[in-house]
C-alpha cells in the first residue's frame, strides 16, 4: 500500500482549498495521491458510480447536502469505499459523529498539510482493507459453520447459549434464537444430566483439551434422541471466549447399530440351532442302530426264556430301550432327520381332530380356546407332527399353570413381509398360516428365552423332563418349511409359521 500511487476523490465546494490541496498533493512527489474533484454530493456520487476510487477526502458541507447526512449519503454510495472527513477548527464534534458512524479519519484543513493528507488516505486504505480481509473471513467462517451437518454452540461458563449455527434446528427441531440465552443443559435427559455436568466442569478446568460426551436429549417433538458432541473451553482465548460444544444427532446410527446386533444375534441363533440340530440327529441316528440291536437280542431272549424272573428282567430291558427310542426319535425331530409323510391338509382340520386329545392333556382346569380366522390357506405337512407340535406346546402350558388357566390356539393366513422376515431369524418373505398358542401363566423369563428350544434344555426338577419338548417342535417346524418363536409379549405366546398353498395373497400385517 506504502508504494501503490492512490487515486482519491476530493468532495469540496470551496475552490481556493481544492485548488490549493492539489496543487501540494501534486508537488509533493512522495505523496503518490492523484486527486480528483467534486463539488457536490450529487457530483460525488456520479463520478463513485463511473469508476471505483481508493479513498475519498470529503467536506461536511456541500451546496446540495450538510452533516451527517452528507456523510450517511455519499457512505452508502461509496460501498466500502475509506472516506477521510475533512473539516473546519471549530467542526471537530460533527467530524466525531462522522468517525462513529464508520469514516476511517478526520482532518482539520487547517492543520492538514499534503503529506499529513496523504498520510491519512494511506492510513484509511489499510485499516479498511484489514477491515475487508476481517468480514471476509468472518463471512467464510459463518459460511462453513452454517453448512456443517454439526451443530456448533457456544456457551458461557454458566452453561448458557450465546450463539447456534443454523444445523442446531436440524439436531434439535429448534430454531437458534429460540434457544440463545437458555441453558443448554434443560434438554438433556435427567439420567445423562450429572454425567453431562461434570465433563463441562472437567472441560472448563482443562482449557483447549477436547471432551468427547454421549447423551440423550429431548428434540422439539417431544422424542428422546441420542446424541453426540465434542466440547473444549476456549474460554481464555480473547478471539472465541466461550465453550465450544459441536454436537450432533446420532439416533439412526444407534438404531442401525442396534438392529444389526439384533441381526448379528438372531443368526449366531440360527447357526447354533442349526449346528446343534446336526449334531443331535447325528447321535440319535447313531444311537438307534444300537437300540436296534438291543431289540433284536431281547426280543431272542424274550423267545428262548421260560416265564421265569429272569424274563421280566429281560422285559424291564426293552421297556428301558423303548424309553431310549422314544428320546431317540424326538432328536431325530430336532435334527430334522425324522421320515415325515406330508400331503395338503387344512390346518382347522387337524387341531379339530386332535382337540378332544388336547384337551384331555391339560386337564379339567386348562380350558382350551379355538379362533379360526377365514379364509385359511392350506399347507403341506405330515398331520401326525403337527398334531404332535400342538400337544408339546399345550404340555408345556398345563405344566406352566399349575393352578389353572387358557390356552387359546389362533390360525390365520399371514403374508410375511421383508421387514417381518427380518425379525424372524430364518423366515423367508412370503404367504404363510400362522398358529398361534398363548397361555395364561407367568410367562418365560427373559433370561431363559435363548435356550428354550436347545435340546436338554428344561427349568423343571431332575426327572420330571427331558427338555425335548419345545426342541422337537423346533425340529418338525422347520423339517415342514417353517418357523416357530417365541414372542416377547411377557406371556408365553409361540408363533408357528408354516407355508401356505394359498393362490390368493392375504392381507400384509393381518
């Protein structure tokens, strides 16, 4: 700026100053300041138009404007354009106005020679261009502060908000100036509360030291979110001094993150199942080759002994054997491993069949309750199994309601959704009949609900269950295309879902 030749325009109606100023300015060679005349405010005002000057000296007083008026007038004309005021001895109040509503100097004529003059207009070209330089990068730090997809506030040291980047209304529902002036705090749920407290205290203890914090917070509708942030004290540094608190919402992470280890879970669930199931109808089929020669050889026995002690020692060995049989088979179920003879039958048929023989199960003080939504789909499966999946679970019930209750069996057509099958690990999409058997008892205890259909899993006494009930219903649902689950509702509620034959699509959700 000390060397560049300044190009000034003189606003000054009195022709013996103007005159007198440039003829110095022009003596003066160190001065580099070329100056231009007008000699009114309308004057000015067209040659700023025409062409851009670096500085302006302007008079106060002008045939066609006076004051501060002229100073606001030919200011707006000029942009950000430095006006040095030059004025009379006795003027120094109005030339102070004139400097309080943004003129970069003033200069008493006077005493103002050129190269005081020039001095002056070099003077107002720095400090405005500092001036520039300080808007515009006020302007780009707005700017990046806006577009942030992060809320950025500033506190004080008593937590309150003094500023809010616009992104606050997309974290919060709220607009910024209808937070600025509150505590932040206020939303903060109460259980996150103190946590939030004391890393704010710890963070203004330790200037500059950035403190990340998970919290949740009330958003404007009411809902609860989760949240984010990294706030540091900045509360010494003379340039910000307040807190820096950048937050964000991050309840979509925290649901995705959920859901995918609720999806993690459900196939390390499946897998298990699965590699369990292997493994039990491996051994149950391993085991039945031994149980077939234990047959043959008391059945020899059976032949060859005479009705004697010895006999109904042989006869308490088979009876042991079929016992293992029957345990045999009901692995064989869990491992999918079992011959099954399935044809199409209606559900409705099959729990009408065998109702009577349910019902005689649970006893007198079970009472049984049959909906049967319409229409049904029909399905294929092996009728015997699916009577013997109903009988297990209604055991189990009665088992489970030892001073009476209901069960309530409910079939109705069910079109699985992707969303749907995605909760039910191991289901596909599509058209299904859904049963349902709901008891009245206590319900299952949610630290056991993982491990009820594992094979030998059971909560009754030594001797009073194999746990291969809900296992063999496991097994035989699957083997037949389907699904079985236990629904989180606290009572006992198994969901059977098996594929339908149906030519028409049920309603979605239904």
């Amino acid at each position: 700026m000390q060397g560049r030749h300044l190009q000034a325009l003189l606003v000054e109606d009195d022709d013996a100053y103007a005159t007198m100023l440039q003829a110095e300015l022009t003596a003066e060679s160190s001065a580099r300041v070329s100056v231009e005349r007008a000699r009114s405010l309308a004057d000015a005002t067209s040659r700023l138009a025409a062409r851009p000057f670096d500085a302006v000296l302007l008079d106060l007083g002008l045939p066609d404007s006076s004051g501060l008026d002229t100073y606001a007038r030919l200011a707006s004309a000029a942009g950000g354009t430095p006006i040095v005021v030059l004025t009379a001895s006795d003027d120094d109040g109005l030339a102070l106005g004139a400097v309080h509503a943004g003129a970069q100097d003033y200069l008493v004529k006077s005493a103002a020679d050129a190269s005081h003059v020039a001095r002056a207009l070099r003077y107002a070209c720095e400090r405005a261009a500092l001036r520039r330089t300080l808007i515009d990068r006020e302007a780009r730090f707005r700017t990046l502060v806006d577009q942030s997809q992060e809320a950025i506030t500033l506190l004080d040291e008593q937590r309150v908000a003094i500023y809010h980047s616009r992104a606050v209304e997309t974290v919060t529902g709220y607009l910024p100036q209808e937070l600025e002036g509150q505590r932040v705090d206020r939303l903060i749920h109460e259980e996150d509360r103190e946590s939030w407290l004391q890393t704010f205290a710890s963070c203004v203890d330790h200037p500059g030291t950035p403190h990340p914090l998970a919290y949740r917070f009330q958003h404007r509708d009411g809902s609860w979110r989760f949240g984010e942030a990294v706030i540091a004290s900045h509360l010494t540094n003379a340039a910000v001094r307040a807190v820096v608190l950048n937050h964000r919402d991050v309840t979509q992470q925290k649901e995705a993150e959920e859901a995918l280890r609720a999806s993690e879970e459900r196939l390390r669930e499946v897998y298990k199942m699965e590699a369990v199931g292997r493994l039990a109808g491996g051994i149950a089929h391993d085991f039945n080759n031994v149980l077939t020669a234990i047959f043959g050889y008391t059945d020899l026995l059976l032949e060859q002994l005479p009705d004697d002690v010895s006999r109904g020692d042989v006869l308490e060995i088979r009876r042991s054997a079929e016992r293992a049989a029957s345990l045999t088979r009901q692995l064989l179920a869990f491992g999918r491993k079992q011959v099954l003879q399935p044809r199409v039958v209606d559900v409705r048929e099959v729990i009408a069949a065998v109702e009577p023989l349910l019902r005689r199960v649970v006893g007198r003080h079970v009472d049984i309750a049959v909906r049967c939504d319409a229409p049904i789909a029909k399905i294929r499966a092996d009728p015997g199994q699916i009577e013997q999946v109903l009988m297990n679970l209604c055991a189990n019930a009665r088992d489970a309601m030892s001073q009476g209750g209901q069960v309530e069996i409910r079939v109705q057509d069910r079109l699985v959704t992707p969303e749907e099958a995605l909760r039910r690990s191991g289901l596909e999409p599509g058209a299904y009949v859904l049963v349902t058997v709901t008891d009245s008892g206590p319900g299952i205890p949610d630290e056991i609900r993982p491990h009820i259909f594992e094979p030998f899993f059971t909560t009754k006494e030594q001797g009073k269950g194999t746990g291969l009930g809900l296992a063999t219903v496991y097994g035989i649902v699957k083997q037949s295309g389907g699904g079985v689950y236990l629904d989180a509702d606290g009572s006992a509620t198994f969901a059977i879902y098996l594929p339908s034959l149906a030519e028409t699509t049920p309603e979605v959700g239904r």
